[in-house]
C-alpha cells in the first residue's frame, strides 16, 4: 500500500517562508512506522505551478494507492485542486480529506471537494485503521471519525474519543520535508517573529492539544478536550530536533501553553541549560512578573496574547473568561518590563461590539502605540458558534461560497451597517497612522548569502538602540515588522529601502500608472483590509486619489453595497459587474487567491491584457 501525502500551497513565491503542517506530519509518521511507503509532495516547492501539472507528474512516474491531504479552510482551492488533480489524473486512486477544513463543516466542504474520504478530527488513528483495511481489504465502514460515500451520499461515523496519552504518539518525523530547504526560507523578517538571530533554524512542537477556553471566535479541529505531553516526552523530542536538525530555535504551537502556570514554570526550567530561544501563545490571565522574569530568563523572546478587546462586555460575550482589561495591561506592561516582544491583537465587529465599545478599546490602542497591538476584524471562521450564528441570521446564505471567498468578515455587531463602515474606515487610517518606523543607519547586501539578503543598522524607535540585522530577505511590497533584539519592542521597516523592492515598487507604480492612462480607470479586486490599501498606495508613490476607480470588486456577498474607505463602492464579482466597468483595466491587489480570482474574471470574460497583478 503506497502512500502520498500532498502538503497544500501556502506561499506564493520561490524562498517565501510556511509553517510546516505538523498534522500531515504526525499522521505520514504513523504510516510510516507502521509499515507503509509514505512519499510527500509538498507543493510550497512548487510556487510557480499549478497543483495539476505536479500531481499529473508525479503519478506518471510513480504508483499510488492512496492520496491525503488536508488543512484549514484558507487553503480550500489549493486543497480541492490536489484531490480533483489525483482523481482526473487516476481515477482509481483513493483520495483522503482531513485537517480542519473539513472537520469544521463536514458536509459542506464534503460536498464541495468531493473526496472518496474524510478523516474528522485527530486523524492518526483513524488513518492507520483506515489504511490497515484498505491494504487488508477488510471493512471499514465502523471506523470512529471516518467518513465516506454510500450510494452518493457522504457517511460520517461516531466521533472517537480523543486521544488521551499523547506520549504514545510518535515524534513528528521531519525527514519527509527538504528541512535544508526549509531552514534557508527563515530571515529575521520571517512571519514576524524569527528576528532574534540572522539564520535561525526553527522547529515547531506541540506540547499539548487543543484548549481549556471555548472563546466564540475559535475552533478547535482536534476537539475541545484539553490535553498535555509528559514534559519528560516534550524534552526527548526537543533533544531529537537538536541531535538530528541543529536547531536554535524552537516554536510551540499549542493553543495555550499556559494552562497549568506550574507546568509553564517547570518547562522554563528544564529549557533554559538548552540555550534556544523560543515562542509561545498564553492567556493573559495566566502569567505574572515572576513567572515571565523565568521566561525570558530561558529564551522566550515572543509571546502571542490573547487580547482581542479592552471592553468588559464583548470580552464576556467571546467567553474569554477570566480575562479583563487589568489582566491584560498587567501582563503586557510585565512582558515589556522584561524584555519579551508582544504579539496580539484587538479584533471588532462581536455581536456585543458597539460603538461605545470600539472606541473604548480603540482609545486604549492610541494610548499605547509601544505595545503595536494589531487591529483586526472579527471572522465567522467555519466550526465557530459565531459561524453557526451568522448562517441562523442569514448574514451567511451560502457556506460553500464563504468558504471559498476565505472566511471574510462580517458585521455580526449590534452596530448599523454605516457605524460599522466607519469603525472600518476609523481602523484602516489608525494603523496606517501609527506605524513605529526605525531608522535606516546602514544598508549593505549580506556577503554571508549566496542569495539576495541585506545587512542594516537599524536604530530603534522605543529604546534608540542601534541594532544589527543581517540575512534580511524582502519579497513583498508591504510594510515590514522586526522586534527589537535589546528591549524587545517591535517596530516598522519600510520596505522601499531595499533595492530589490525600490525598484519592484517603481515598476508597479509605472505599470498601475500606464493602464490607468491607457483605460482612463480601473476596477480593484478583491476588497483587501482598508488599511493595506492605503498603505500600499503609499508604498508605491502613488495617490489613490487621484486615480478614476469605478469601483471595488468582492465576492463577499456581506460587503457588496457598502462603499470602501467611505468612497469607492464595493461591487459583487459577476457578469453583471464585469459588464458595468467593462470600460475599466481590473487591478488585482496583493491575496492568497490572486490565481482563483484572475480566473474568475477571465471565465466572465476579462482579456488577460486588461488585467494587471501586483507581484509578490
């Protein structure tokens, strides 16, 4: 019984860092020491190609009996064309769908990418079972957390229980992935928070599985029921990855490492003779002075908080209990005191958000620009109760839709729809305004690199320090994000600074530039966070105002209507829309689904020479 293992495309550029999915990994591990061939396609590879032309490849060279994949419901196009790619390549290959896509809304997404199975939740046990069968060819049909097809309709069985002694579990076998390859993507300007060493080599671990929290914003793909590792078990993995991969560096991916604040404490002990410095997520209301002292004392140099707002009302109705607005000032202003970087974020639009209870966060946010707390929306991420009480209010009439638009934000509020446009607009020109930008001692290419990287002198904007940064590797016209290596603070980069993006942004500011003048407007598509835009356009030298938009273009059935920055109006992506600005060039803006979109517009039919990319 041979295996492939398909990891969906998260990035769109050749060197451009992902997050290794730990759950295909732990599952190719238990297939692997049970006896099977598991080879890997990892499609993070292959940037440039669609997922048909790999797969069609690779089946022609090689025999498959089985193809899985899986992830989260951002990856639906990805995730679906692997399946469809294996299935239209070889029809009798047998596909497996799992992760959290499909956990969170089982017969919409079944439904939607047709898979021959689905594996729901923790999926290690249930994939060996499923394997022993087909390779026995024994019955599968009892198997707890399977799902498949009887005349044309989707099966799903019992729920099992979730697994108890995670110790039992086999370490996560990296070996399948070109780790080489993956420890070259990591840069200080790595997702946000690899800035501590110039070439770090980061591995991720779970020490625990899912979370004591219910908040209403969160979902929990392998179940509610909490869990920890034997801290014995987590230090003989950590003593692997360093033997076998020399890390430096350590990334702990659990919903909530502070659970037990005894646990959090023995973990800091036992790490600290290691010398890796390391990142976390934690609750707010967990930690105290002494406790991340010891921390940071053992190498945690970032910890991602669970904020989300400053009001007392919306942190209840997110059941965020036991988190208030003193927990919070207390832990953020510990962390500062000792040097540890703050991650986190203030997300509006809860259903007991209103105006009074935005600007009251909004102000706190104003008052502290040291913290650069992020401002968000809130999403009705699929599996979520907010999600089933956006589809019982109709905000969502379509799931299937939803989730291929991404999961985008809705007004779930009590709010009208213009107080919460204007809340939007209120966020977008915030952010943009209160950008913490260092200053630029130095730029010299890193000599250390046979690839393009950069060396700076970087002076801070909270602590003046001047600090050095080497390997920086710059890929994408928006603005960047370092923390600080003395206070730890983080701050802003602006981009336009390096060569390789100067000159990125002048082509695109050209290129914007020629198809407005040649077309007299143009329409942009898709309606991306308001702030992003604006910044953008700044990025690139480029007034927004002076050009003739004739109008956004969304899929988001929620924003049509509605009119972007107060201005510009928001129109749904069809051939009614396509006909009504058929005069304009469509501007596509910088997203993870640039492909499917570019597509749409060519199937309601846009000429590839009115269509312009912003390149990333």
């Amino acid at each position: 019984m041979k295996t492939l293992f398909v990891v969906p495309k998260f990035v769109r550029r050749e060197s451009e860092y992902y997050e290794l999915p730990l759950g295909i990994t732990y599952v190719s591990t238990i297939l692997k020491e049970a006896g099977y061939a598991v080879d890997v396609i990892n499609m993070n590879l292959h940037p440039k190609e669609d997922e048909a032309a790999v797969i069609t490849a690779y089946l022609k060279k090689h025999p498959v009996d089985v193809v899985l994949t899986g992830g989260l419901s951002a990856f639906f196009h990805s995730i679906k064309n692997i399946l469809q790619s294996a299935k239209q390549s070889r029809p009798e290959i047998t596909t497996v769908l799992g992760g959290g896509i499909v956990t969170s809304d089982k017969e919409t997404i079944c439904a939607a990418i047709k898979p021959d199975f689905a594996m729901l939740g923790e999926a290690e046990e249930a994939t060996k079972e499923f394997i022993d069968a087909l390779a026995s060819g024994s019955d599968y049909t009892n198997i707890p957390n399977l799902a498949y097809q009887q005349d044309g309709a989707y099966i799903f069985n019992e729920k099992r229980e979730a697994i108890g002694d995670l110790d039992a579990l086999p370490y996560p076998d990296f070996s399948i992935f070109d780790i080489d390859d993956y420890f070259k993507r990591q840069t200080p300007l790595s997702q946000n928070y690899l800035y501590p060493l110039d070439f770090p080599r980061s591995l991720p671990i779970i020490t625990s599985r899912s979370c004591p929290l219910s908040c209403t914003f969160c979902f929990h793909p392998i179940g509610q029921k909490y869990r920890m590792r034997s801290l014995d078990c987590v230090f003989a993995e950590i003593e692997q990855m360093i033997e076998q991969y020399d890390i430096n560096m350590l990334t702990i991916m659990d919903e909530m490492m502070s659970a037990s604040k005894r646990r959090l404490i023995e973990f800091s002990e036992r790490i600290k003779p290691y010398n890796l410095l390391w990142t976390c997520q934690l609750w707010p209301s967990s930690v105290d002075g002494k406790t991340l002292k010891m921390m940071k004392e053992a190498g945690c140099y970032l910890i991602s908080f669970g904020l989300e707002s400053m009001n007392a009302d919306v942190l209840q109705s997110m059941k965020k209990f036991g988190v208030t607005r003193e927990k919070i000032e207390g832990a953020l202003e510990e962390a500062k005191n000792h040097g540890i970087t703050i991650q986190g974020n203030f997300i509006f639009g809860d259903p007991a958000e209103t105006v009074e209870s935005s600007n009251e966060t909004l102000e706190w946010w104003k008052q502290h620009p040291e913290y650069q707390i992020s401002l968000g929306r809130i999403s009705p991420y699929p599996g979520t109760p907010l999600y089933e009480n956006a589809i019982q209010q109709g905000l969502i009439k379509n799931r299937t839709d939803f989730i291929q638009s991404g999961s985008p934000a809705l007004n779930l509020s009590k709010m009208s729809s213009d107080e919460y446009n204007e809340l939007l607009s209120k966020i977008a020109t915030y952010s943009s305004q209160a950008r913490q930008y260092c200053k630029i001692i130095t730029i010299t290419e890193d000599q250390r690199t046979d690839y393009e990287s950069y060396h700076c002198e970087l002076q801070c904007p909270h602590c003046n320090e001047v600090i050095s940064y080497g390997n920086l590797v710059v890929q994408r016209p928006e603005i960047l994000k370092l923390g600080c290596r003395s206070c730890g603070l983080r701050f802003d980069l602006n981009p336009s600074i390096f060569p390789n993006l100067r000159e990125l942004l002048e082509r695109q500011r050209e290129a914007i530039q020629e198809i407005h003048k040649q077309y007299g407007s143009i329409a942009i598509s898709p309606a991306i966070f308001e702030d992003r835009f604006i910044e953008y356009f700044s990025l690139i030298g480029l007034d927004y105002h002076q050009l003739n938009i004739a109008a956004l273009i969304d899929s988001n059935d929620t924003r049509i209507g509605r009119h972007y920055l107060n201005k510009y109006p928001i129109l749904k992506r069809d051939q009614s829309t396509v006909d009504q600005v058929s005069d304009s060039a469509i501007l596509i803006m910088l997203t993870l689904y640039k492909d499917e979109i570019i597509q749409q517009f060519h199937e309601l039919g846009v000429p590839n020479r009115k269509i312009y990319s912003i390149e990333f």
